[in-house]
C-alpha cells in the first residue's frame, strides 16, 4: 500500500510549514495540494517546514478535488466531528483505515482537511472512508498538523517501529541464573510464604521487558 498525502486548501503558511516537517519525520516524500490558500513557498512555510523544504519545492499542486484523487485506489477523509447520517456511516478509527487500505492494495488518498473548517459535507461524501481520532469531546477537533502526526504514526508504525534490539534480550539462560539467585537469597529467611514470594518474582520477570543491562545491574545488587 501506498500513501499519497493531499492537504486541501491549507489557509495558513505556519501548518503548511509544519505539515511538511510532520511529513518528512514518518518518511513522506511528496505532498500534494488541493488549491491553497496560502503560500506554500512563502516565508513563514519555509521556515516552519525547518530540514523539509525540499519536500515544499517539490509539492504538485491540483485545482480539482477529483483529478487530486484520480491515480488513487481508495480515498480516506479526516474528520474531527462524529457526524449521524447515512453518508458518514464509514466513519473508523486510524487504526482500521490501515488495515482496510493493506487489505485493498494499491495506492491510498489520505486527505487533511482546510485547517478552518475541514473538509465540506461533499468531499467528504466523495470519501470511501473517514477517519476520525479519538480526543476530548469538549474540544475534539484538532489542528490539522497534529492530526496528520498521529495518522502518519499508525500508518507508519511498521517501518519505523524498531523496538528493543533482539541482541539486547538477556537469554534463558541469563534469566534463570536471576531466578536461581533470587531463590538462593530467599532461603532460610524467615519470609511468609517464602514459595509464592518465589513464583511472584519469577512472574515478575518473566512478564517484564527487561534488557541485558538491567538484568545485570540486578544481579549485581543481589550479589
């Protein structure tokens, strides 16, 4: 699945700027625009944009909502309000939208909406999904670069999610040296139910993320 990124009709230069940085940070290389408002090469863009200018330059700017979306497989609009009605019952959170975009294949529209007043009633009813964050329902709606940092990061998640390095993983063997050594330090010690204390603790262990470097500081406590 490929994500292409349109802003529509962005009205201030400081959410273009950041838009553009937001992009670059989860690896997007292009952006497109549906007829801006503002100038997405003026100052105030550059400089909020900050390492991702290059991506401003090269941003496709379209006139037409439907030519924007015409090379794209599925379209996904953003919305901060949770509109009733027939036409948004395809409303889903983040997550789901990624799943039924890799379950389509090709490439994906994802849509942000004008940092006023969103998307219209009509594009969004163009839209084969929406998605809508889940945030405070006494302020839910947010700026549209913030909404585009959360919705890159789920869909980006995969690519970027490096975790804690295998090699960084203490072995069986390491970890039962660590049991061995709390058991040791338990006997003969007056302790209430000194075998469930055990089997708490190597519970403790056996649920816990624990890398090599912490292992090996508790061990050396112990010892």
């Amino acid at each position: 699945m490929q994500l292409k990124l349109i802003i529509i009709s962005p009205k201030y230069q400081m959410n273009v700027g950041y838009i553009a940085r937001v992009a670059k940070n989860f690896g997007i290389s292009r952006l497109f625009f549906l007829n801006p408002r503002a100038n997405i090469h003026g100052n105030k863009s550059i400089m909020y944009s900050k390492h991702a200018v290059d991506i401003l330059k090269s941003a496709k700017v379209y006139k037409s909502f439907d030519s924007a979306v015409s090379d794209c497989d599925l379209v996904i609009g953003t919305t901060g309000i949770m509109r009733r009605g027939p036409r948004f019952d395809n409303i889903c959170t983040p997550e789901k939208a990624l799943a039924l975009s890799e379950k389509r294949g090709g490439t994906a529209a994802l849509l942000i909406g004008r940092d006023d007043t969103g998307l219209s009633v009509e594009e969004l009813g163009k839209c084969d999904l929406l998605v809508n964050i889940g945030s405070n329902a006494d302020y839910p709606v947010l700026n549209i670069s913030h909404a585009l940092a959360v919705l890159l990061y789920v869909f980006t998640k995969k690519a970027f999610d490096r975790g804690v390095p295998k090699a960084d993983r203490p072995n069986e063997k390491e970890l039962n040296a660590l049991l061995s050594m709390f058991r040791s330090m338990t006997e003969g010690k007056k302790i209430r139910d000194r075998k469930g204390v055990e089997v708490i603790f190597r519970k403790m262990v056996r649920r816990s993320t624990l890398n090599r470097h912490e292992l090996h500081a508790l061990m050396t406590a112990f010892k």
